[in-house]
C-alpha cells in the first residue's frame, strides 16, 4: 500500500480554510479513481509546542500505480489545481509505502 499524506500549516484564518477544506477540497479528493481510503485530522498539540501544522490528510491506495493513475485522472489534475490555488506554499506533500 502507498499513502500521500498531506500537512497542511497553520493557516491564517482556520475558518476560511475549513470551508474551504471541506466544502471544495474534500469533495474532489473524494473522486479520486482506486481510493482505498481517506483520513484527515486536525492537530491538537504536540510534545515540542510547535503548532506549524494545522490538519494532516491521508489518502491510501492500493500501489505507486494506483496512486499515479489517480492523480493523473481528470479528478487529479483538479484536486492539484484546487491544492495549489487553497494552500499553495502552505502544504507539504509526501509519498509513504506501508511497512505492514
């Protein structure tokens, strides 16, 4: 299994950015073609008392394959576009495969 686990930092204004998150971003996400399964959270501390980050997402899919075919799909390409234009340099975006 390969995850793309999104971080998303602390936004300027966190209502703008959950109705945004959640009446535009999520809708998209959740078009994805082979979409395993989908997590999000928002951070509520932390040991070091950093709160640079704000919400963290997890979209699963089966294979790198999967994952590429998705994001290359029509629902890709607008989640990237919606990602770019609502978070911009304010999301960190990795690739992590699943030891288990």
């Amino acid at each position: 299994m390969i995850k793309l686990i999104a971080l998303y930092k602390m936004p300027a204004s966190q209502e703008a950015f959950d109705q945004h998150y959640f009446q535009t971003h999520l809708p998209l996400v959740k078009k994805l073609p082979d979409l395993k399964s989908f997590e999000t959270a928002k951070f509520a501390a932390t040991s070091l008392g950093d709160n640079r980050y704000y919400r963290i997402e997890q979209l699963t899919f089966e294979s790198q394959d999967q994952l590429d075919r998705a994001m290359a799909s029509s629902a890709g390409r607008n989640v990237a576009h919606d990602l770019a234009h609502f978070a911009g340099n304010d999301v960190a975006v990795y690739y992590a495969e699943s030891d288990l």
